[in-house]
C-alpha cells in the first residue's frame, strides 16, 4: 500500500502541523512519522493509514493511491 504523500502533506499545511506534531496526535514516536512519510518506505498497513487519517479528520482512502 502506498501513501499519497503529497495530499498529507497538503493536509499538515492546512492544518499548520510539522511531521511532529502529525506524531504526537496519532499518538506515536515522531521518528517513525518521518519514516513512514518517506518516499522509500514500503511497510505501510491498513492501520498507519487509519491512524493518519484519524489525526487529520479524513478519510483513509483519500490517503493512498
């Protein structure tokens, strides 16, 4: 599964969240924000996707591509 990085990123500048900030709301180490935010990264679950979504208040399927 792969992550539509560009909308969470428009999503984090809507909201004026870092990467941080994305970690401390879905209640995770911010290191691993930036490692599953990385272009490279292929171990993405149905459930990182649920978490991100729910930390930005959107829907998990606008979030992959």
């Amino acid at each position: 599964m792969k992550l539509h990085l560009e909308k969470i990123d428009r999503e984090l500048k809507r909201l004026g969240w870092s990467k941080y900030k994305l970690g401390e709301m879905m209640r995770v180490r911010h290191q691993w924000v930036y490692q599953i935010l990385n272009p490279n990264y292929k171990g993405t679950t149905l459930k990182t996707v649920t978490k991100i979504a729910t930390a930005l208040d959107c829907d998990p399927k606008d979030l992959i591509i």
